[in-house]
C-alpha cells in the first residue's frame, strides 16, 4: 500500500496544465548547474548547441521531487555561447563560470562568474582561447566545435585540468592546470601538456573502436594519417568503481552509444584496462550521434542522475522529440545503478513537436476560436484546439496529427492587395520570397523576389530558409520573415520594388522579444486574447514555441513513459479509448486502475503478456495503472482524454 501512497502523493501534485509550454524546444543538449536566483539551490541550463540557444530551468522541487519551471529572465545575463559549454567553477568562489568554443579558432574561451548581491553577471577572462606550455611555447589548447572536452580536477589537486583530443585526433591529450603548483591557488588558468596520450587509450581513425594499451613507444610516438582529424568525440570522466581513479566515457560522431573505459593505473598515470560498449547496461544509450552524459542530482534526493542528450553538430541528425534521456539513480554516487525513466525530460513539459517548428493561426475546427498548427522539418502538422474562450485561449494538442506534405516548406495566404482574393507568399530555401496573386482562375506567378527580400547570412550559409507571415500593425501591411539564422525580419509592405526594413518595431510591438531565436525561426501574428494587443508565437528548429505578449496555458502535452521496467510498455499514451498493455517477458497477472483521490476504479485479473483495455468508460485525468507481474509490481502513469 506504501507504494500506492507514494505514487498517488506524486499524482495530486500535477496537474493537466503543461509545465512549460513555451520554452522552445531542444534537440542537442549539454547540461549544467547554477544557482540562478540566489536561493541556495542549483538551478538547471540546458544548451542546445543546434541554434546555440541557452534555457535556464529553476529548481523549484523538494527533496526527492524533480520540478523545474522555465525563465526567461537571465537570458540576456549570459553571454553568447557557441557549439558547446561547460559549466565548472574554476576559481573556487563556488559559482559556475562557463568554458565554450571560441569560434573561429578551434579553442576554448571563458567567462568567469561575478554574480554579486546586485545579480547575476559574467566577465569574459579568456579570449581569443586558452593556451598551453607544449614543447616550448604556448599553444592554442585544440578544441573545435565538433569535440566535446573534459573539464575536470583530474589530478586531485583542486583546479580545473582539460582533457581533449589531439590534432590527430587519434590520443587524448591532458593539459593540466598549474595554478595550485605555481601559485597555491586555483584561480587562475595556467596550463602545461603533460600527456599525449592520456590513460593509453587510441580511437581507431575509421570507426569508434577504441583500442587499449597503445602508446608502446612513449610519447614521441606518430601516426601517419592523410586526413587532418577525427571528425568528432565527447569526452567524459568519472570515478565509476570506487576506486579513487577517473574513468572514461567516450562517444563518436555516427555512433549512438556510450563506451565505459575503466581505469585501472594509479594517481600519477591513468590506463585503461577494460571497456564497455554498452552504457548504461541496463538501459543501453541509442542516442544519434555522439551523445555526450551529464551527471547531477535531478529529483533532489543527493544522488547523482544521469542526463543524456545527443552532440551532433549536424542539425538533421537529431532525433527530435526524444533527445534528452533521463536515467534516475537508484544507487548512491559511489555504487551507482542507473535506470532509464525518460528519454524526453523536460522535453514531456514543453511544446516539442521534433526536427523544426514552423506555427500558424487559424480557426482550424470552425468553432470560431483561434487554434494553433504548427509544421515541422519533415512536413507533418500538429494541431492545438482552442478549447478555451476568446478572451481567455487553452490551447490543447489533438491525437491527430495531419500529413502537410513530405518536403520543408513555408507560406502564407493573405489579401495582399485587398481585392477579395487571397494571394499566395511563399518562402524559400534560398532566403528570398515568391509572390503569387490570387486570381479568380487561381493563382499567378507574379515574381520570385517580392519586395527584394533576401534574409541570408552570407558569412555562415548559403541558405536562407525564409518563413513569411502578414500582417496590420497600426493600418501598416508588415511583413515577417523568419530566417535559417534565427532572426526575425521586418519589413513595410508597399508598391515599392524595394521593401523597407523596419526592424525597429520589433521593440514597439514585442518589447521583451530577443533577437534572434536559435535557428529556422519562424512566426505567426494575431491577437490571441483579444485585448487589442498583437501577440507573436515564435517556433525555432528545436521544435519548440515561445510565446509574447500574452501568457496561454497548454493542456498537458503527454505523460513519458515510465521505464521502472523496461519490459513492460503501455499505448497509446494518452489514451482516448483503447490502451494495449504488452509485458515482453513477464506474465500480467493483473491490473488495477488507481484515480487521483486514491480510489481503485478497476481491478481485472489478465494472466497473459498482452492485453487491451477499454477506457471509454473513464472520464479524462490522470491515472495511475498497476500491473501484478511475475517479478513484482509495475506502475505506469497515463493520461485519459
């Protein structure tokens, strides 16, 4: 009955109000802590290296309660971070200070914490990158963007070594930190290459087969190769046996695991002994590609989870809507036992529709609400009912999911030249628009260059991907384009074969808006509560909304699945009315379907490994199914609608 209790307690805390809706999304994600509002409690970012786009996440859960809310408001403390980051506290003030790639120059720039009583704040104390004592002189430390490095004590000292790949790519080097030696302090960032081939472990230069014991020649050993380097890795240490001696986590680009290597040298020279290819074992990483972990106590109860989020700089390489895998420890730090729980935490919280989000505002079901359709990369349409009032919207996902076409695509129809007929924008991969004017015949071609548009950012791509909406501000036709860079265009639509550009508004019209919202933004305008006022959804290719000027609940977007056991799987969920139960190896000996307030609406004896379940019956909420299987009781949260 304990167990009951727990799980009911954790039930009527919810409720079906998703707890951030807005966020925007993510896709490839490095984690880190911070205490962002002075509470005393590490608060969650996450960095979505796929539009270099910073969330930051309060913790606002109890001991033992994973509850994190979503802010906006530090957003322009932080400094513009590229490709990765990480967060350690180097100095030892005991605040994180961020390392990053220094693009441009394949190494690594820092900015020091100087929170104080006023706020938060950052101080830029490396740039153009951090060097290193190597054969005589200092050196860039390498770092590019498609490499994940270890910023860690490695040596037990106190400050911060690095480890990272090498220009062959092929070893990993240590640069270790001589503050503490030099100085007897570890504020200060002084490096030395101290190894070329750290813990003698080599990465084949074909595939991510790592081969053990293989600095036999010391360190002036070479390797001939005609490529420059490997094309990417994520580097991870952690003492993960208890015996005082870091260990390796290793992932490579276009493979989706994690490999443990384990150390079995000493405190002066790290070697690895023993690998496995399959981490966690009993839930293995399938993450494409590179996932890199991230260590740190989720649900509060002083046990380090594990985060997992995949690397790939490539930005069509993500898996989309379950990219961030949540493994809860349900050992302790030093003998830990990670069980998958989710593979989209925070994701589950937020409006996430996968690869892209391209949103639009149309009364999709004729109930003369305004509804919410958003498109993604791959061309399929999720649609958000309005099922609340003109004057206060909710919006609420529908089971369907409507086929938009299989191709990326972006238009809108609007009376461009108020003759009655609706004209046709369209974008284009190529940054510019097409103009097609309605006719009663349908619609022609009128030019591929309207108004001389063109949203590319010529020093990063040759694309532009613009994304065009219309729209009466102040009896002025605007023009909205958003843009593969994550700019958001302006322009003032007249019979000029020139469009201005009037940005400017922006700051009329959405004064908290920011300048740019990762990559592929795209928007729709209208006013959503009709106070008078223009409200601006923005979707990103994190596949994820933001919203501006109003504040909207979304209806509960969906429970994850809950791997307390991984045999055991549940759906759809949510459910409308059948739900398929399947145990692959354990016999269901019986369900029972728990409410709320605690109360068993249904008790059913099964005896088999599979069952359906009629739920028509059931009004909508949350609830809670127990299942009786051979090796004990399984729980499992849905969702009816």
């Amino acid at each position: 009955m304990k167990r009951f209790f727990l799980v009911i307690l954790f039930l009527a805390a919810m409720n079906l109000t998703a707890q951030n809706p807005w966020a925007g999304g993510l896709n490839a994600c490095q984690f880190g802590r911070m205490d962002l509002d002075g509470d005393g409690m590490k608060d969650l970012l996450a960095f979505d290296r796929h539009g270099d786009r910073l969330l930051c996440f309060l913790n606002k859960g109890g001991e033992g309660e994973m509850r994190y809310e979503y802010s906006s408001a530090y957003d322009e403390v932080f400094p513009r971070l590229n490709g990765w980051a990480v967060f350690a506290d180097y100095d030892g003030d005991g605040r994180e200070d961020i390392f990053t790639y220094s693009k441009g120059w394949a190494g690594i720039k820092v900015y020091r914490n100087i929170t104080n009583a006023e706020g938060l704040g950052f101080e830029l104390v490396v740039t153009p990158y951090l060097t290193s004592w190597q054969g005589g002189g200092e050196v860039n430390i390498l770092s590019t963007d498609a490499d994940y490095p270890a910023i860690v004590d490695i040596d037990g000292d106190g400050d911060l070594d690095i480890l990272t790949f090498g220009v062959l790519g092929t070893f990993i080097e240590k640069h270790q930190n001589l503050s503490v030696e030099r100085y007897g302090h570890r504020d200060s960032l002084a490096f030395e290459r101290t190894d070329l081939c750290w813990g003698r472990v080599g990465e084949s230069e074909e595939n991510n087969v790592m081969y053990l014991d293989t600095c036999l020649f010391g360190y002036g050993l070479t390797v001939e190769r005609d490529d420059f380097r490997h094309r990417g890795a994520t580097v991870t240490v952690r003492d993960m046996n208890v015996d005082g001696l870091l260990d390796l986590l290793l992932a490579d680009v276009d493979y989706p695991g994690l490999t443990l290597l384990i150390n079995g040298g000493d405190e002066d020279k790290a070697l690895m002994v023993s690998q496995t290819d399959a981490f966690p074992t009993s839930f293995p990483v399938n993450l494409p590609s590179m996932p890199v972990p991230f260590f740190t106590d989720i649900n509060n109860d002083g046990v380090d989870d594990l985060l997992v989020s995949p690397f790939d700089p490539n930005p069509m390489a993500s898996v989309g809507k379950e990219s961030v895998w949540l493994y809860l420890n349900h050992g302790t730090n030093e003998n830990p036992d990670f069980q998958i729980y989710t593979k989209s935490f925070l994701q589950e919280t937020m409006i996430d529709v996968g690869k892209g989000a391209y949103p639009s505002l149309t009364d999709w079901d004729g109930d003369g609400l305004t509804d919410l359709l958003v498109k993604d990369f791959d061309g399929q349409i999720s649609v958000f009912k309005n099922v609340g009032t003109p004057q206060q919207p909710v919006f609420e996902p529908t089971v369907e999911v409507v086929e938009g076409g299989s191709d990326w695509s972006a238009c809108c129809y609007f009376d461009v030249d108020q003759d009655g007929l609706m004209d046709k924008v369209e974008g284009n991969a190529n940054g510019r628009l097409t103009f097609y004017q309605g006719r009663q015949d349908g619609l022609e071609l009128i030019t591929d260059f309207w108004g001389e548009v063109d949203v590319r950012d010529y020093q990063s791509s040759y694309y532009g991907y613009s994304v065009p909406t219309l729209f009466y501000y102040k009896e002025q036709l605007l023009l909205c384009v958003g843009s593969e860079q994550g700019k958001l265009f302006l322009y003032r639509v007249s019979d000029d074969e020139v469009f201005e550009e009037v940005g400017y508004l922006w700051k009329e019209l959405c004064p908290d808006m920011p300048d740019a919202f990762g990559m592929h933004s795209a928007a729709a305008v209208g006013d959503l509560n009709a106070d008078g006022v223009l409200d601006v959804v923005v979707g990103n290719f994190g596949g994820g909304l933001q919203l501006f000027n109003v504040a909207i609940p979304v209806n509960h977007i969906g429970l994850s699945e809950q791997y307390e056991d991984k045999q055991v799987v549940i759906f759809p969920n949510p459910v409308s009315s059948l739900m398929s139960i399947v145990s692959k190896e354990d016999y269901i000996n019986s369900l029972t379907i728990i409410d709320l307030y605690g109360r068993r609406l249904l008790e059913k004896s099964v005896g088999a490994r599979d069952v359906e379940l009629e739920t028509g019956w059931m009004s909508p909420g949350v609830y809670l199914l127990v299942l009786d299987c051979d090796r004990g009781l399984v729980n499992r949260i849905f969702l009816k609608r």
